[in-house]
C-alpha cells in the first residue's frame, strides 16, 4: 500500500510538472558546459558590459626575466611586469571524451581589471609572447582597462609543446624546392613526419585542435570569474573565437579578430588565396623598399628570383639547416608576416646574394628549430592544421596544382601548392561541425589589404558570415594590423574600451 501510494505521488508531480506550457526557454546541453537552442535569441545582441576579473581565481607570479629570455633580443625596451600562470584544462581526447588534463600557459600584462585574452596562429608566435610584444604597442587606457592574457593554445609554446616530428623530416620539409618536379622526397618527409607524431603522441595527436583549443578559452572564462570573454585574436586565432562564439554564444563578449581565415572557400581556395596574397605582399615590400631606399633597390623581385636560381644549384650549407630555394621561400613568408621585419628580410636577401645566410636563419630558426622554451613551430601548426580539416589531396592532382599554380603566381605558387600534400598521410580527423553562430554582440573584424597569412578577400567574408561582423579595413601589408596601424589600433580600442562599434568598411591608410 505504502509502495503504491508513493507511485502515485510521484506520477501526480510529474503530472503537475507538466501541465501547461513552460516559461523557461529550452536549453539542450552538450560537453564542456556548451549550450544550444533557445538560450539566446537570433540576430544581433548588444556589446555585453566589462566584468571585473576574480583576482583569486588564477595563481600568478612574476616573470619578466623568463619572458624576456624567451623574445630574446627583439623583446619590447622598457619596464613590464609580466607575469605569468598555467591552468589545467580538459585533454578531451576522441578516446577518452572530457577526460584527462592538459597545462595550459598564460601570461598577464596590463592594470585593468577585466581580462582581454589573445590568442593567435598555431604555427607563430605563442600567444604569451605575443600578448608581451603587443602590450607595448598599445594605447595605454586599453591596457589601464584590461589586462591582457596571452594564451599560448594547445600544443603550442609552454602549453604542452607538440615536438613530434623528426629533425631529419622537419627539415625535409623545409628545405624541399617548391618548383621540383618530383615530390618524392617530400612525400617521404610528410610520411615519416605523420608516423612519428602518430606514435610519439598516440591518442593526444588528434586533440590538438581549434575545437578544442575554443573550450580552452571557455574554462580560462571560468577560471577567471567574468561572465562574458573578451579576447583578440591573430589570424587563425580568430578560427578559435569563431568556434567559441558557436559553442558558448551566451558568453561572448567583446570580440577582435585581426585576420580571420576565409569561411567559404575550400582548402584548395583558400589555398590559392593565400598564394595570391603572398604576391601581393611582397610587391608592396618591393614598394616599401624604394621609399627608404633598401640596399635592394626597385628590383627586389627580380633579384629574390634569382637568389632562388642561383641557390637550386649552389645552396648556401649552414649548422641547422640549409638555405635553399626552399628555406629561403619560407624565411622571405615570415618575413613577410611581420611588417616591423621588413628591413631585416631585405638585408637578409643581399646578404644571401653574398653567400651569407645567417640573417635568414634568424627567420627560419623559431620554425625549424625552437628550444625547451619554445618548441619548433611546424610541428604544432602541422598537427593543428590536419587536424583542422579532413581534406586529403592526392598527389597527383597537387603536382598539377603545383604547375597550374607556379604559372600564376610565380614567387609562391608551387610553395602554396605543395603545402597540400601536408595532411596527406596524417588520420583523418572526425571533428563535430560547428553549429552555425545565429547570435552574436557586434564583432569587429580587421582586415589588412596586403595580409600573406589571412588575406583580406577572406577576412571580408568571415565579417559578412557573423550575425553583426564590422570591418575595418587597413590599406597596410603584413599579418595583423592592430599594434601597426594607429588608425586601426585606436578603432579596436574605442571598441574594447567604450563599446563604440565603428562604421563597417571604415578605411585605414597605409
């Protein structure tokens, strides 16, 4: 009796519960604290308010030295107090979904009291270094507003570096002429790079990814005790913001994206655009090189072209690595990159031309190289990037790419080209497919007209693809135009420190 009459209670609750309609909006919950449906209603919202940071919430400790030791000689003149943390955040590997931990590095720089985070491209700079160098380019009510926390995402920097690929095929890679006929030895290069990060990493290598790198951020948030998060990111980073404005769009805040990659175009198209840019980039180098009257003259195409001729049959030996047409592609690509770098890369040309490669390793080194503090940076923008997409090309179809590509684009074509043969042999991964952003406070997303990373053509329609994407548009050259463009600079900064959402398609001179 007892028995049946507590079946009868509980059928009568449940009864109550769901008589009538509810109104509380439909929330469907999924890994990591995600949410979808109802939550948040469609089309733009407002630019949510600054939430002061939870002091308590992350463990710092100063770190001006190691910071400094690890930029080295470029390291930004005057007084920082860096400092720095580590968060453990979810591995969440396809194997064991939610489980395990990963250390992920931060640093902080800034008196302000709500959290600006930067995170930029798995192949560049850690984001901790990156945050310290654009600190100083900074106007100083945005770092009297925030702090800045530089990430260093998931296999990059101090975040559990990747270092899974073989000197011997790391260097392979590099130093490969894109203009061969043969792909022989790279694709063996690739292979052995696939295997050995396979093994060495194991069931960690298909976690090393924007998908999970965008739940990262989301526990960071938390860490930090602030409603909303407000971040910038570099290039690719941007990727990452994107995925995190899907996954936790109730919790997007005020969002910068310097260079964003192209949402619409495949693997190949993007690609190609790339390629395109490139051209572009170092015609405006070229440009560059006449006003302040460079030891390279008028004819910097001409004479990289023939460096190039003169290194596929007399390459320069060096103690790391090489300077052949390949390695000279990707250092004159980094150089490229980085504006403020421009007149190091056209002494490092003329110096190449005399039979001195040193000034181009300076390029090259943090790519190939790396050290304990900063581990080489293809091994993480490799495994990222192939775990990004699951886009397989076959050779065949690359190499004729390759010369279809070359024809047009003749400084950087083939070299864009071959870069497809990259994932080739690694798993193909098995990622979820992000949710379509219906909701979303504005987002202002700059563009560079000359970007060899993101180009502009692409940023423009990852803006257009946003509930309320504004650009702002910089007629500069080089990746990312924030810290380089004061015009750029002061827009992003009205808009992270007062809300003040510029006009979309506002122009910044060169």
């Amino acid at each position: 009796m007892r028995h049946a009459a507590l079946v009868m209670a509980a059928l009568s609750a449940l009864a109550a519960c769901s008589a009538g309609p509810s109104n509380r909006p439909v929330i469907a919950v999924q890994g990591d604290g995600e949410t979808t449906g109802a939550a948040v209603p469609a089309g733009p919202r407002e630019t949510p308010p600054l939430d002061d940071m939870d002091p308590t919430g992350i463990t710092w400790s100063g770190c001006v030295e190691a910071t400094k030791d690890r930029m080295g000689g470029t390291a930004p003149a005057g007084d920082w107090a860096y400092r720095c943390a580590r968060l453990t955040v979810r591995l969440d590997m396809p194997s064991r979904p939610g489980r395990g931990s990963l250390g992920m590095a931060l640093l902080g720089i800034g008196t302000g009291k709500s959290p600006l985070v930067v995170i930029g491209d798995p192949d560049g700079e850690p984001g901790t270094l990156k945050a310290a160098r654009l600190a100083a380019t900074l106007p100083p009510s945005l770092l009297s507003t925030f702090t800045l926390i530089g990430v260093d995402r998931r296999g990059t920097g101090n975040s559990d570096g990747v270092q899974c690929v073989p000197e011997i095929a790391r260097l392979g890679i590099v130093e490969a002429d894109p203009a061969e006929q043969s792909q022989e030895d790279l694709l063996e290069d690739i292979g052995r790079a696939s295997q050995d990060c396979v093994l060495d990493l194991e069931n960690r290598l298909p976690a090393v990814d924007s998908w999970r790198a965008a739940a990262d951020l989301e526990q960071l948030r938390e860490a930090m005790g602030v409603d909303h998060l407000n971040a910038i990111g570099i290039g690719d980073g941007s990727k990452v913001l994107t995925l995190y404005a899907s996954r936790y769009p109730e919790r997007v805040g005020r969002l910068v994206f310097d260079g964003a990659p192209d949402p619409a175009l495949d693997v190949a198209g993007v690609t190609e655009a790339k390629a395109v840019s490139a051209e572009s980039t170092f015609a405006a180098f070229e440009k560059d090189c006449v006003v302040r009257s460079c030891a390279l003259g008028a004819d910097a195409t001409k004479r990289f072209t023939a460096l190039l001729s003169t290194l596929r049959t007399r390459p320069i030996r060096g103690y790391d690595f090489d300077l052949t047409p390949g390695t000279a592609t990707v250092a004159v690509l980094a150089g490229l990159a980085d504006r403020g770098a421009w007149p190091a890369l056209a002494d490092a040309i003329v110096a190449a031309e005399g039979g001195n490669a040193e000034p181009f390793a300076a390029f090259l080194r943090p790519i190939v190289t790396g050290d304990s503090e900063n581990p080489p940076r293809l091994d993480a923008g490799l495994v990222t990037e192939c775990n990004d997409t699951a886009t397989r090309l076959p050779p065949e179809r690359v190499a004729a790419m390759a010369t279809d590509w070359q024809g047009k684009h003749p400084l950087f074509g083939a070299y864009f080209a071959r870069q497809l043969l990259r994932c080739g042999p690694f798993p193909v991964p098995q990622n979820p497919k992000p949710a379509k952003i219906a909701s979303a406070p504005p987002v202002l997303v700059v563009t560079t007209a000359d970007d060899p990373v993101t180009p502009k053509s692409g940023s423009e329609r990852a803006a257009q693809a946003l509930p309320a994407g504004v650009r702002v548009d910089w007629s500069g050259g080089g990746h990312g135009a924030v810290g380089r463009s004061s015009c750029a600079t002061s827009a992003v900064e009205q808009f992270l420190v007062s809300a003040k959402v510029p006009t979309s398609g506002m122009s910044c001179p060169p």
